[in-house]
C-alpha cells in the first residue's frame, strides 16, 4: 500500500521528524567481559568496552593471580584468585586501564573504556528537623556553707606560785642572866686576945658552900629558860 500526501506541509514534518530521530543517540545497555587467567597469561591481552561495562577476571591456573592496574584513570586491584575463584569491575571513567599480575609481571593486558562517564543523579537531600532546643536545667545554688565556729582558746592555767615560807623566826633564847655573886661582908676581925681566941674555920666553910650552891642554881635556871625558849 502506498501512502500519498497531498500536502507539501505534512510531508515536510515527516521527514523533520524522522532526521530527529535519527539524530537522537540512543544508549546500550551496559555490557560484559569475561578474561580467562589461563597458562600464566590473560586471555584478552587488549579490550575496548564501554563506560559502564563490567569485566570478570578467572582464574584457570593452579597457581594465585591477581589483576592490578599499573596505569589507569581510576585505579583498582584485585585479591589474589585461587583456581576457580573470579572477581569483576565496573568501569565508570573512560580511558586506558594497562594492568598486571603482581605475582607474575610478565602476565600484562590493557584494557580501553569509551563514552563519557554517567552524570550522577544529585541524591535527594533530606531536610533536617529542628529538633526543639531542651530546656536548660536550672543550675542548683549551692547552699552557703555555715562558717565553722571558732573553737574556744583554752585558757591558760595558772601555774602555781609556790609560796615562800617565811622561815619562822627563831626567839632569841634570852640570855643568861648574869648573876653578880654578891659580896659577903666579912666580918671584922674581933681583935682576939690570945687568951679568947676563937675557932672561925667552920663558919667561913659553910658560907663558900653557900655561895657556890646559889651560883650553880642560877647557872642551871638560865640554860633551863635557853632550852623552852627553843
């Protein structure tokens, strides 16, 4: 069936529409590689992929090796791989990514990333809710301490004087009185006759023994008197 149009004007917006189309580039959806580590090198030594594919290294050997850029936009290592055990990458920056295994140097490979790097979608920046501001806490007055009393000075205590004892006064033992032997008055000499002489040997004896008692009796009263007075 053949379609006719009658007017120019419609014709005219098919065939804009169409170059539009055309001219819009329509993305891949993102791909991926698989290189083998088989016989001590990769199975790819050279690879283009786009931004956005993602390669997978497997190990095939007996033997550990890793993948690890030596030069490269973005850098990136793997861990070391036991037989069977793989690892993948995603490339997100375009240019050349030249890697190694760091086990084995001369196992070298480069891979090449084309396009442009994904614009990243600006994430959704969730507001923050003002949380109410807590009420400060009222701060407690410290209660005043009450001053501590002074404690009383103890008083001094008065030594005691020890009183000096007048020493007694000692009287003065009276002295003895002195007693003057009185003079006896001898008798006159009665002139004797030699005819009537008399006898006066026995008189004057008992006067001296007299006078001698009176003396030792007043001598004896005075020491008696010193020794009371004591």
């Amino acid at each position: 069936m053949r379609t006719t149009f009658r007017s120019p004007r419609a014709a005219a917006v098919l065939t804009v529409g169409g170059a539009a189309l055309l001219s819009v580039p329509w993305s891949a959806a993102a791909g991926s590689e698989t290189v083998q580590m088989r016989d001590f090198a990769f199975s790819m030594p050279a690879l283009q992929v786009a931004v956005g594919d993602t390669v997978t290294w497997t190990n095939e050997d007996k033997a550990l090796h890793d993948a690890t850029t030596t030069q490269a936009p973005v850098k990136f290592a793997s861990p070391y791989l036991k037989t069977g055990e793989s690892w993948s990458y995603t490339f997100t920056a375009p240019g050349v990514y030249s890697y190694v295994c760091s086990l084995h140097p001369k196992m070298v490979a480069s891979i090449t990333a084309i396009g442009s790097a994904p614009t990243p979608t600006p994430a959704p920046v969730a507001k923050a809710t003002a949380k109410p501001a807590a009420r400060p806490k009222p701060t407690p007055t410290p209660a005043a301490k009450a001053a501590p009393k002074p404690s009383p000075t103890p008083k001094p205590t008065p030594t005691p004087t020890a009183k000096a004892k007048a020493p007694k006064a000692v009287a003065a033992a009276p002295a003895a009185p002195v007693v003057t032997p009185q003079a006896t008055a001898t008798p006159a000499a009665v002139p004797v006759s030699a005819s009537n002489e008399l006898d006066l040997t026995p008189a004057v004896e008992v006067g001296g023994a007299v006078v001698t008692l009176v003396v030792l009796g007043l001598l004896g009263y005075g020491l008696l008197a010193g020794r009371r007075a004591v």
